[in-house]
C-alpha cells in the first residue's frame, strides 16, 4: 500500500511506529465518547495498546494525515476474520474479502466525513487485489457505523459473537471495479464481480435456444447456483494471475461477456472469448469492446501473443478477429463439440503486440 493523497493535504498510509502515540489518542477519544453515549461497541479492555501495535507489526494499520497529524486511524485486512465463520453458510460466496476494523476519527476532525473516506479509501485498495468482497461488523448501538453502511450499500448477513460474549452485525457488500468505456455509446466495461451472477444467468436464460447452439456450457447452467460456482472460480485466484471476465453493459443493464481465458503465463500468450445477448448484436459492441480489451492488455499486461477461435460456421464471430487484423493461422479440425452432437471446425487467430489493431 502506497501513500496516496486522498484531497489538498490528506494522506492515506500504512501507520508506522512513530504514530503509535497518536492513534492511542484517538482510540482512547473513542471509548471515552462511546461511554458517554452508552455504547457498548468498546470497553476498557479493547481496543489495547498490544492489539494496536500488532496492527503496525502486521502492516495492517492504516492511517490518514492532514498534513503531518493522524486524524483516523482504523485497520485494513484482507486475511479473513475467523469470528465470520460462525454464519458462514450466511455470506454469498466463500471468495476472498477485505474487513475494516477499530476505525476511529480523532475528536478534532470529526463531522468531516472522514470515517467514510477511510472506508472508501479502503475498497480501492482492494480493488488492486482483485477483491471485491467487503466484510464488516459493528455493534448494535453504533448508529454512526450502521449509518455509513448504509451509506455504502452493506446488506445484513446475521449476527457474531466476539470474546464469547459480545455480540456484532455483520454486513457485506460488493465492491463494484471501475467502468470503461469502448467507443460504443451508451455501452461499458467492467470487471466481473459475484452478484453479477444473477444477471448473467437470466441473460442466458431468456435466450438459452440462441446462445446454445455455439456455447455449449449454456446447457450446463441449469441454475442460478450453477452461474455462482462459475464465477466464483473466475475470481479465486490471486489477481496477478486471473483470467479476467468483464460485462457488458448499457446503462447498467447486463448485455453480454467478454474475457480472457488459457492463459500462458510462461510464454506470455492468451485467448480471448466473448458472447453477446441478441439484442445487443449487429451494433459493432463486440469488435470495439475487443479492440479495447487488446489494447489494455498489450499495455497493462505482459502479454505477446492473443488469440482468438472461432467456430468456422459462426460468421459473426469470425468477423470481430477479421476486422480487427488478427492473422487466421488454420483450423483445428473438429475442434469443438456443439449440442447437436455434431463436432465442428475451429477457425484460429492471432494478433501479436508488434501488430497494428485497425
């Protein structure tokens, strides 16, 4: 995690050993002000000083500065919190999740949004890690916690017990990754996250008799459950090494995918697929969505070589690599099995990073 500056003289960093005296400040201003109110989220036994240094010695702690002061400090992890696992047949999926704990702003600064920034703040930077999954909890009693959840979209899972006896709600929400757009108006890109799952699977389901006849695995999602497990292996590996998936959209309305799939990291190569809902076809979406998934991944990741196959009697998506000044390099003789039990010929092509994409 690098500094980053939030606005004017606001810095977002991992806290150091120099900023212990402050942030135990600040921790003791918020128990002081949680019992005047008659919380019960902290006590005098927690937060400690030992529990605030083992943050700094995990590189867990996190702090914000205004200029050279803390003014919040709170605690980023992206390890699991095992007090979760009580309800965990509860939470959506079982993928990797960022957890913000022991957030507090100094007395001075508060009624600035700051708690919100930090949160905020937070789920970009799980982003970088591919994560998309926020967990959280806080007392029943914490009416400014429970407001900044619902601030940002937190959905109640259940209920948690620390220390044996304290209990906690427990939220979670996704992280949505940023929108690109491809040169389509009104059409965007955006990396694929759990919950899109349902979308995804009543796109296929209301077209199920189209789509089958050049995607197979339509056939094997039978159920909404079937597009989860999907996803969620898409988005289990650590990120640096993810098959990227995107979705399509228009005005946030689900239109189709296109990602990567097979990826060579030894020998820097990849293929990319892609479908689209009927409506959506004929309008030039997926040749300009994978002009621009080239594009990024030539720039943004070590990649030499992509490819793209097609089935050689699906015209429109032998178009896209056409157009595109992708070489056609043969065919893999019955090279896919459709559903009509019929085996078909794969058209293959390639564009190499020293190409030019018309």
């Amino acid at each position: 995690m690098l500094s980053t500056l939030l606005h004017d003289n606001l810095w977002f960093r991992r806290a150091e050993e120099r900023d212990k005296a402050a942030i135990w400040e600040i921790i003791k201003q918020a128990k002081a002000q949680m019992k005047s109110l008659g919380s019960k989220q902290w006590s005098n036994e927690y937060p400690t000083m030992s529990a605030i240094e083992k943050d700094i010695e995990l590189n867990e702690g996190v702090v914000i500065c205004e200029d050279n002061e803390v003014v919040v400090y709170g605690v980023i992890t992206f390890k699991g919190e095992p007090v979760y696992d009580q309800i965990k047949d509860k939470w959506s999926n079982q993928l990797p999740y960022l957890t913000v704990h022991r957030l507090a702003v100094n007395d001075k600064y508060k009624r600035r949004g700051l708690a919100l920034k930090f949160m905020e703040q937070a789920q970009r930077e799980a982003l970088k890690q591919g994560i998309t999954n926020f967990r959280v909890d806080t007392n029943y009693d914490n009416d400014y916690m429970l407001r900044i959840f619902g601030k940002m979209g937190f959905k109640y899972v259940g209920e948690v017990i620390y220390r044996g006896k304290q209990i906690r709600k427990a939220y979670e929400k996704s992280i949505l990754p940023p929108v690109f757009t491809f040169g389509r108006e009104g059409y965007t890109l955006r990396e694929i996250v759990f919950d899109d799952a349902t979308s995804i699977f009543n796109g296929l389901n209301k077209y199920r008799e189209d789509m089958r006849q050049w995607l197979p695995f339509v056939d094997q999602m039978q159920k909404l459950s079937d597009e989860q497990t999907v996803i969620e292996n898409f988005l289990m590996p650590k990120y640096a090494v993810r098959n990227l998936v995107f979705a399509i959209e228009k005005e946030d309305r689900f239109c189709g995918m296109i990602g990567i799939s097979n990826s060579d990291f030894v020998n820097d190569r990849l293929e990319i697929g892609y479908w689209l809902l009927p409506p959506h076809r004929g309008k030039g979406v997926m040749t300009c969505a994978t002009r621009y998934l080239c594009r990024w991944l030539f720039a943004h990741r070590p990649v030499n070589r992509i490819q793209i196959k097609c089935s050689k009697d699906n015209h429109a998506s032998n178009a896209i690599p056409r157009r595109l000044g992708f070489q056609y390099e043969g065919t893999e003789r019955e090279g896919q099995l459709l559903v009509s039990g019929e085996y078909t010929d794969i058209n293959v092509y390639s564009l190499l990073k020293k190409d030019i994409i018309k």
